[in-house]
C-alpha cells in the first residue's frame, strides 16, 4: 500500500518509534496523520512539526481508541492505515502485580484488539485497510527479566496473525512490527541490556523497515535480521534454544 494522500493514525506518536513514524509517514506523502499520545503536549509538537493533528489518547481505554477513530474519520476521511504502536514494558515475573500485569495486558494487547474492533467493521466495506501492530522480538522469542513483556509481546503476535488470517481475503492488510533494541525511552538507561545484543537501532531505521513492509504488503518486519535467525534456531530445535537462552539468563540477570 502507498501512503499518499492516505489518512493515518499513529498511537505513541509523542515519542520513539512512534514519533518516527508520524515523522516519516508525512514524508511519504500521507493526506493527514493524526498523532495519538496519552502525553498530549508531546503529541501536539510532533504534529505541529509535520502539519498533522494531535488526539489526546489513552489506548489502556476502548472508549478513547473508538472516539479516536470515530474523530479521525468524521474530520478528516476514511483511516488507511492504522499504526496501533503505543506500549510499555514491566519487569518482573509471576510475582508482578495483579493491577500491573492488567495494565500491560491493557495496552500491549487489548489496544490492538480494541483498534480492530472498531476499525476493521468500517474498513471491510470500502475495499479494506491497513493496520500495522508494533510488537518486539520478544513476541516472537522471548524477553530476559520480564515475563509481562514477554507474554503480551506474543499475544500481540497472535492476535496480529490471526487478523491476517481472518480478514485478508476481504481486504484487510496487517503487519506486525519485531523489532530488538530501539534507542527510545523504553531502552534509556539500558543501552548494554539483553535486548541490545545485535545493537541499538535508532527510531528512524525502524520507521523506514516499516514503510519498506507496507509498501510491500509483508507481515513480519524485522528491522534486525537477526531475529529471522533466532526463530528458525527456535523452531528447529526448541530445547536447544531455551538451553541458550538460559545462558543469556544467566549473564545478564548475573
């Protein structure tokens, strides 16, 4: 899909890959891109800087994300492609709170399932859509340190698989994005962790992989190569893999 005079919808857009995004799909051309933040003064600039539209937006609430779409197609057209980007990370395993396992649940997740349910009922009838879902390598491998991170990642994944399956005969186009290290807020402090072993890419990389995938109608987006590597290492010998992933266990969590 091309994303000239297209409308798009960015959540996390005040900052990281999200700002990126926002920044490079005005680039490309888009008709209007609305920038979606819970942080609604950083939203504000970046669609200041690219002749966008700030919402104000809480993704860990359906409500929000329905008067998101709801708004974005009453003022400025039919949404093209949906970037549903905006998440958070927790360390910790089963020992995690309650209240925060729901929170991460909320918006690594549910946000994605949210964004379909209100979006995909729209765009089925005039032809189809995009919507592109960021994830992280650890949905497709697994996150040292933090089971959270690691379960949400993966079911958001599977609910971007399954979305694929569903609806892409009726014209519905998904991309998941994989990344490892971005140098965003997420990885401040945390340059050397885990997920930096293949290195620190910076947002604007990503930003463009993913218009790479879009444009090519690709569903896994892998701006580190390396994953593809991992995965099939994973799929053809899984003891192995968890054997080495207990070593990298055992290094970075001492």
């Amino acid at each position: 899909m091309k994303l000239l005079n297209r409308v798009v919808v960015v959540t996390g857009a005040a900052s990281g890959i999200g700002r990126a995004l926002a920044i490079r799909f005005a680039r490309e051309g888009a008709k209007r891109v609305i920038c979606a933040d819970l942080n609604g003064d950083g939203a504000r600039e970046v669609a200041a800087g690219i002749g966008g539209v700030a919402i104000e937006t809480n993704v860990a609430r359906e409500a929000d994300i329905q008067r998101l779409i709801e708004r974005t197609e009453s003022e400025h057209g039919p949404i093209a492609l949906y970037c549903s980007n905006a998440g958070i990370g927790i360390g910790g395993g089963p020992e995690v709170a309650n209240d925060e396992w729901q929170r991460i649940w909320d918006i690594n997740v549910m946000a994605h399932v949210w964004a379909a349910r209100h979006l995909v009922p729209r765009m089925i009838p005039r032809g189809g859509g995009y919507l592109l879902n960021t994830a992280s390598a650890a949905g497709l491998l697994s996150q040292i340190g933090s089971a959270p991170y690691a379960v949400t990642k993966h079911a958001a994944v599977g609910f971007a698989e399954w979305l694929a399956i569903t609806y892409g005969d009726q014209g519905i186009r998904v991309s998941v994005l994989c990344p490892q290290a971005v140098r965003t807020a997420m990885t401040a402090g945390n340059p050397d962790g885990v997920a930096s072993v293949n290195g620190m890419l910076e947002p604007d990389e990503v930003a463009g992989a993913c218009v790479d995938a879009i444009e090519n109608e690709r569903f896994l987006i892998l701006p580190h190569p390396q994953v593809l590597k991992y995965m099939r290492n994973k799929a053809n010998d899984y003891d192995r893999w968890l054997a080495g992933m207990r070593k990298l266990n055992r290094i970075y969590k001492g």
